[in-house]
C-alpha cells in the first residue's frame, strides 16, 4: 500500500494510528490506496506494536447460570459502544484453569479482564499488576490489592426477603444458603440471621447449605421439611436453588404459594415462568454488567479516578409463591 500510495510504510503508520502528521495532499493518496486495495486495518497487527488490541477478557465461573448470561449480554453491549471485543471464559470456579486463561490471553495482548469468578487472587492480581494488565471484579476483589469491584446490596436483599414473608404471615421460616467462601452466600445468611434471631421459633437447624444449583435447592428443601415439617416460609440464596425447592415441594405435595411461601434472590427470567412464578429479590444484573464493563475500559484507558466499591440496590418483585400465601 505505501508504494501504490507512493509514501514510506512510516507515513502510513502515522495516518493509520493518527500518531503524527500527515498533510493532506499525502492523506489523499493513501486514502486512495486504501480504497484501491480495499484495505482493512489488521486489529491485531496494529496492537502488537502498542500493546493495545481493543480485547478485553470476561471470566466467569459458568454461564449457564442464567445470572451470568445476562451480565456477560450487558458487558458485550457496552464494551461494543467502545469499539471493543469480549472474549468469554468458564472457570468453573476452578483456580488452575483461571490462570491458565491469564496465561493463554495475556500473551495476545488482552487490553483487560473483569472477574466474575471467585478464585482470581491475590497472587494473580500482582502477576497482572507487573504486566500493567487492568482488572476489574464482580462481587469481591483479592484481597490486599486495589480494585474496583461491582456488586448489589446482599445482606439488604436478604433481609428483604425475609420482611416480606413476615409480612404475608409466615411464622417459620427457613433459609437455603449458598456456599461461604463466596461473599454472596456469607452476605445473604448474616443478613437472614439478623432478621430472624429476635423470634422464639428460630433455631440453627432452620438452616440448610446449598451449592447456587437447583439440584442443590431440591436436596436442602427436602432436609428441612424432614426436620421442620411445619416450615411455612423458605428464603433461597439465589434463584437457582428457589427452583430447586419449588421442585422439592411440588413432588411432596405441598403448595408452594399456598401452604409454604418462597423466595429466590437474583431476579433471573426463569422465574417468571416457573408455576408458581417465584417472588425474588432482584439484582440489577443487566446495569451490573455494563458498570463493571465501562470501569474496565475507563482503567485501560487511564481515565479512571480511582478503585473503589460500587454496591447496587436490589428490589424485591413479588409473585404467587409468596403473594398467594394463606397462613392457617
């Protein structure tokens, strides 16, 4: 292209990366060239010499979280305002195939990555810090390192949850928590207890750990009606395993709606058209993603003032399985 245009490769570098001057006459002939040639600039090519490729990396620990398919919809939307490219991983919360994502994008010159997975550490995000890679986190970030992180109001959503199944007439009622390495599962059980540890009919035992999976949701909901048959109101850490106990309860017959209320927390579709619909406490999941999407590209821009938390509101949209209680 430089020879048709009749200009060194230097001039056309400039007029490319518009890093320099290129007077007009001289911009006319390679725009020509261009269009002769029908040349289009090589992305990739272009960041190898700048480090920069318009790329940026989505880490997730598994989309077929329907949670997570809607984040990583927001953060392609955004990033594509931008100009930029996602490329999407599943950890599978497993740290050794994370690191092996870091090593692998890294070496094509990744501009960024946002982890919304839990095992990215303290010792990944130095590893990225030296290669001056920025980063961005979901929920929580390593800990003693700076960093922006995106996450919704947890312990405020829980005890939401739990007013408003107090509120239709709940007199018992039991909480599906999530795992407590993760700060959504801790979260949402220390804002549960603090609502419930006031009345006579709480004990420990109306607790029951899930994994975040429906399967899950199903085997903690039928370990607590085995201990708890009179049990009238179920809290689930997040929406999945709410899915999960409304399985539970259906095949032992009991009414979910009528005769044990039920609450998820995420706000994902499926719950809309599960029978009961399930009333849930919903993140911002979409506003989420494009937030945590723009801090990125802001940092790789160096236009970000500085790192801090951002907590979001949640809000709780109420269904037939809590709306249709009758308490007896």
């Amino acid at each position: 292209m430089a020879k048709l245009a009749g200009v060194s490769v230097s001039t056309v570098s400039r007029y490319l990366n518009k890093s320099g001057y290129v007077n007009g006459e001289t911009q006319r002939s390679i725009k020509a060239a261009i269009e002769k040639l029908d040349y289009a600039p090589n992305q990739v090519a272009r960041g190898l010499a700048g480090k920069k490729t318009k790329t940026i990396a989505l880490i997730l620990p598994d989309i077929s979280n329907l949670f997570f398919s809607d984040l990583a919809r927001a953060v392609e939307d955004v990033a594509a305002t931008y100009g930029y490219t996602v490329i999407l991983g599943n950890s599978d919360d497993q740290g050794d195939k994370e690191r092996r994502y870091i090593e692998t994008l890294k070496k094509k010159y990744i501009d960024g990555f946002i982890f919304a997975s839990q095992t990215f550490g303290p010792g990944d995000a130095e590893m990225l810090t030296k290669l001056g890679i920025p980063y961005v986190c979901l929920d929580r970030g390593p800990s003693e390192q700076s960093s922006s992180v995106v996450r919704s109001k947890n312990k405020e959503g829980a005890a939401m949850a739990v007013r408003h199944l107090l509120e239709i007439g709940c007199r018992k009622i039991a909480h599906i928590y999530g795992p407590q390495h993760l700060i959504t599962g801790k979260e949402r059980l220390i804002g549960f207890e603090e609502e419930v540890q006031r009345f006579n009919w709480y004990t420990p035992t109306l607790l029951e750990e899930g994994d975040f999976r429906i399967r899950g949701g199903m085997n903690a909901t039928e370990r607590l009606m085995r201990r708890h048959p009179d049990i009238d109101g179920i809290f689930a850490g997040n929406d999945l395993m709410a899915i999960g106990a409304l399985k539970a309860l259906n095949r032992m017959g009991i009414k979910v709606g009528k005769q044990v209320a039920l609450c998820g927390f995420d706000g994902i579709q499926t719950t809309e058209i599960t029978v009961p619909e399930l009333t849930t406490i919903a993140q911002p999941i979409y506003e989420m993603g494009a937030l945590i999407s723009r801090l990125l590209i802001k940092k790789i821009e160096g236009t970000l003032e500085e790192d801090r938390l951002y907590e979001l509101d949640v809000k709780l949209i109420a269904r037939d399985s809590t709306l249709a209680f009758d308490p007896k």
